[in-house]
C-alpha cells in the first residue's frame, strides 16, 4: 500500500510539480513585493508623524524600488534554477 502512495505521489510531482513551481513563484513575489512596500511605507508614516517631515512618498517610492529588486532577484533565481533543470534533463 506504501508503495502504491509513494508511486502516486511522485506521479503527481510529475504531471503538476511545474504548476505547483509556478504558484509558489507567484505567492513568493507577491509577498516580496507587498513586504517591502508596506515596511518602507510605514517606517515613513512613523518618521512623518514623529518628526513632522514629509518623507512618506521617498520612502514609498523606495519600498516600490525594492520590491522591484526583490523580485528580480527571485525571478532571475527561478529562471536559473529551470535552465539547470533543462540541463539535466
């Protein structure tokens, strides 16, 4: 019976494992993005409130660039891990 499980699951691995890549790419750049924006966003509200400066949109602005970044850098992680895949293959 253990058997028969294990061959089901690496079937499935198989036929969705790329699928299951794909949406675990996309959560991980929504996340990544969003993350940066809303930490950088917020230390500029604190900064604008405590200090009553005007900072909110440089640091929303930086946040955007670095969830930019962020994703380049997972896309480009991502997009080497799957030529090196191809390369075995």
């Amino acid at each position: 019976m253990t058997e028969m499980t294990r061959d089901g699951k690496e079937g499935l691995m198989k036929k969705y494992g790329s699928i299951f890549r794909m949406l675990s790419l996309i959560t991980q750049l929504g996340i990544t993005m969003l993350t940066s924006i809303f930490l950088c966003m917020f230390a500029g509200l604190w900064i604008d409130r405590t200090f009553s400066t005007h900072f909110f949109l440089f640091f929303l602005i930086l946040g955007v660039l670095g969830g930019f970044r962020g994703v380049y850098a997972l896309v480009k992680h991502a997009n080497d891990d799957s030529k090196e895949g191809e390369d075995e293959g």
